[in-house]
C-alpha cells in the first residue's frame, strides 16, 4: 500500500497547478515590487542583496517548506527514507548523468540561440529584472549573500515543482504533464518581466521533460544548479547587461 501510494500521487488539474504557483508567483511579486525597494531605501541595502535576502526568506524557502510538508502528508507511513521516494530523490545513474548533460548543452544552446535573435531584433534587450541591472563586481559579501538564495532556489523550486508536483501532474494529465509544469513555472517569474520569461523558456520547458522522463529530481537539480550558477556569474560580471 505503501509502495502504490508513493509512485501513484494523487492527480492534479490545471487549476490547482496554476494557483499553487500563482501564489507563489504573488509572494514574489510583493517580493519584487515591496520588500527590495524598502529594504534599499530603509537600510541602504543594495538591490541585489535585498533580493538574495528576501528572495530566499519570502519565497524560496516558503516554496521549500510547502513541497516537502504537502509530500510527507500524503505518507501512509511517514519516514525520511518514503519521503526521499516520493519526492524522487533517487541516486543518479549512467543514464541520468547523460541525460543531465545533454539537458545542459541542449537548453544553453537554445537560451544563447534566443537571446542571439532578441538582441538583434531589439540591441537593447536585457534579460534581467531592474534590481539585478547593476553588477555588483566580485565581493566575498555579495558570494555569501547568494549562496542561501543558490541553495533555497534549487532544492525549492525542483523539490516542489519537480520532486511534490509533477508526479500528480502526471496523475492528472499523463505524458504531457511536463507541459503545464513548464508552462506555469515561466509564468511564475511574471514579476521579472518578458524577457526574463523569454529567456527562460528553454528550461523551464526543457527541465520538466527531462525530469518526468528520468523520473529523478536529482537531474532536475543538476541542471538548474548549473543555470543558476552560471546567471550568478553573469550577474556579478555584469555579462547579462551587456549591449
């Protein structure tokens, strides 16, 4: 019974789906549109470490808590060992190293190939929100301020999208559920602007697929570790507000 309940979720609709991240997607706007702004005009907190501050208190680790607590209630016998399961923590093999680093190559070859044509249809395109435009330059306080937001942004986001939501999703919409994941984990970056969500595209309908077709979150969490790293590169060395 044990065994059913956690490779058979129970399913989830498209209405459901959208509000659990529209919710989200609130706190981060409020995020955005609020917390930065006065935590910047109150304290003379640079935005960009008003976000990796509130960013991870206000929404990243809330996003964390909410995925595991909802997984582990739907445990007939709660145990860290039946919740790594039924979140799809499972150990990488051969064949998800390799579909890890396809994932890798494949989205950045087509989030270069995106932002390519966005800069030549528009040479002033900025894929950033307005409090990331300003590169802060390489600083040991602004490395210590992201390694939080790092680590709550991936294990949070993968272990609720991918490890708690997807497998109901795949209960409720079969073979496709990688399509409304996808499609509603790019619109919960709204309040970042089009063409966060533009360039975004890539994986955030990319990592899904991947993820229900090796059905292991751990492939998840690579990938969007290696994206996430390599945006926290570009955002110091102010790479991603170049013209």
């Amino acid at each position: 019974m044990q065994a059913q309940t956690e490779t058979n979720p129970p399913p989830i609709g498209l209405a459901a789906s959208a509000a659990m991240f529209g919710a989200f997607s609130i706190l981060l706007w409020l995020t955005v549109m609020a917390v930065i702004p006065w935590l910047r005009d109150a304290f003379h907190i640079s935005p960009i470490i008003g976000w990796y501050i509130s960013g991870t208190a206000f929404v990243l680790i809330p996003i964390l808590i909410y995925g595991c607590l909802m997984a582990w209630r739907e445990l007939p016998n709660r145990a860290l060992g039946s919740l790594k399961k039924r979140l799809r923590l499972n150990a990488m093999n051969r064949g998800d190293v390799i579909w890890a680093a396809g994932g890798i190559f494949i989205i950045s070859a087509a989030t270069a190939a995106i932002l390519a044509l966005a800069r030549y249809l528009d040479p002033n395109f900025r894929p950033s929100p307005w409090f990331l435009l300003e590169p802060p330059g390489w600083h040991a306080s602004v490395f210590a301020a992201w390694i939080p937001l790092f680590v709550s942004n991936i294990l949070g986001e993968e272990l609720c999208w991918r490890g708690y939501l997807l497998p109901r999703q795949e209960a409720g919409f079969g073979r496709i559920a990688w399509l409304p994941n996808g499609i509603l984990w790019c619109l919960f970056h709204w309040s970042f602007g089009w063409p966060i969500m533009v360039t975004l595209l890539p994986i955030t309908l990319l990592l899904p697929w991947i993820a229900q077709q090796r059905r292991n979150t751990w492939v998840g969490i690579v990938i969007h570790g290696v994206f996430n790293a390599a945006g926290f590169i570009a955002v110091v060395s102010g790479a991603d507000s170049s013209q």
